[in-house]
C-alpha cells in the first residue's frame, strides 16, 4: 500500500480526478463528501475508499480523519476540495448564501486541517487545498465565493509558515475553468440567455484564456498529486495556478485584441 491519503469533495470533478490518479499509483485514498452514491461510482471506477461524511460538521470531520487513522494506521496527505458556489454581489446575497458558503468552502478546512494535522506532522505529510483563480483575481457576481476562496488561500498558507517546522507541507491549487459538473452547471446559467449550448458558453468564457479552452479534472489533479508528493519536497506555501493563462492578462490591454462591451 502507498500513502494514505484523504480527498474532500470526491464525488465528482477534481476530487474524483485525484482519487482516480493517486489509486492507480498505488496509493490509499479515502473520498468523502455528502452524496453516497456518486460517492459510490467513483470508489467503484477508480480503487478509492467512499466514506460519507459532511465536511462542515466538527464531529463527522473528526470521526472521519479518526476513523481513517484508525483503519489504515496513519494519514499521510489530504486534498481540501469540497466546494459551493452560490451566485451574487453583496446585495443579492442571502445570510443563508454567504454562511453556506463560508461553512463548506472555508470552514470546513479549518475543521480538516484541526483534525489531520497531529497525523500529518507524525507523518511529515501534506496538505493541499483547491482554492480558485477567483482568490487572485476579482470576478463579478460571486462575492461569498471570491471571499471564502481567498479566505482558504490564506489558511493554507498559514498552515505550511506554522507547520512547517514541523515537516508538514500545505499548498494550493487555484484552477481556472475546469470542466467538472459545478462548471457545467454554470455554463448552463450562463448560456441559456444567450442561446449557447455548453460547447458554446464554454468557448465564449475562456475566449481571454491564452489556452482557449478550459481545463480537464485530470489537468488539475496532475498538480494536487505532484504538490503531495515527494517531487515537491521543498514546495511549502506555494499558490499554483491551474487556469491556462487566465490570470496573467491586464484588462486594460484586452481592448486592443478584442472588442470589449457590456452584454
């Protein structure tokens, strides 16, 4: 058996992706999210261990990383990857919106990370969060996300100045537009007005990407696997983008390539 590792948020998207890669090189992953059976269909397709549990719950974080050490003997890596996006500025945003969403894309790594980490210093593992390009780059209308994202950003890297005297490594991945089912679902709401279909609104929102196309779960797991592992043994701290250029353009030059006007 490899490493010992759990993976939040693994039932679909970049968790799954991650569980799918780390099982095929021999490690142990345990996923863990709130939806049994999509839980279930990537523990059956990809080796992983499916372990239900709700991430923003103090208790079932702790019976989950417990149980884990308990069953396996130690815990040598965790991938925070469980998120929410609920959409709105300020004013359209409920108080259910932002704790929500505050709860599950920040909280609940504080709770991971309060439960892991006497495991992971014993270890001298890794942690590694999934934040967003949305933490380095203002975007309109997901202010609760843009916020809790930023917020995780900085918790992690909280963890690598902290923990790392410790031999404890924590890191993050901010991907772009990756093609998982929250984007999907996004790519709905955006296209719909506009008649585009979901090839379409994809083509559309990463037209400014210098790659011109998002991402895969598989592309974003090759970064959280290589960020745990041993050929990133000196990488603490470190906040890697996985969004094909998208945070490297000045708006204010975009104008002089493209035809830039309100919708």
């Amino acid at each position: 058996m490899g490493r010992v590792l759990i993976v939040t948020g693994g039932g679909s998207g970049i968790g799954a992706a991650v569980a799918r890669a780390g099982a095929a090189r021999g490690d142990q992953v345990v996923i863990c999210g709130r939806r049994k059976e999509a839980l279930d269909r990537v523990a059956a397709e990809s080796g992983a261990e499916a372990r239900v549990a709700d991430v923003s719950s103090p208790d079932a974080v702790a019976a989950l990383v417990n149980g884990v050490v308990a069953t396996y003997g130690r815990l040598d890596g965790v991938v925070a990857n469980a998120g929410t996006l609920r959409n709105g500025a300020v004013l359209e945003l409920s108080d259910e919106d932002w704790d929500v969403t505050l709860r599950t894309n920040l909280t609940s790594v504080f709770l991971l990370a309060r439960a892991a980490l006497p495991y992971l210093i014993e270890s001298k593992g890794s942690l590694v969060s999934v934040s967003s390009v949305a933490a380095l780059r203002t975007p309109l209308g997901v202010a609760a996300y843009a916020t809790s994202k930023a917020g995780l950003t900085m918790l992690t890297q909280t963890i690598a100045a902290d923990y790392g005297p410790r031999g404890v490594r924590a890191n993050v991945v901010c991907p772009g537009w990756i093609r998982t089912e929250m984007s999907d679902e996004e790519m709905r709401h955006f296209g719909e007005p506009y008649g585009l279909g979901q090839e379409e609104a994809y083509d559309e929102v990463t037209r400014l990407v210098p790659q011109r196309r998002p991402g895969t779960p598989e592309e974003a797991a090759a970064a959280v696997l290589w960020l745990l592992g041993p050929e990133a043994s000196y990488v603490n701290g470190s906040v890697l983008s996985v969004d094909g250029g998208t945070a490297l353009l000045d708006p204010g030059t975009v104008a002089f390539d493209f035809e830039v006007k309100p919708r």
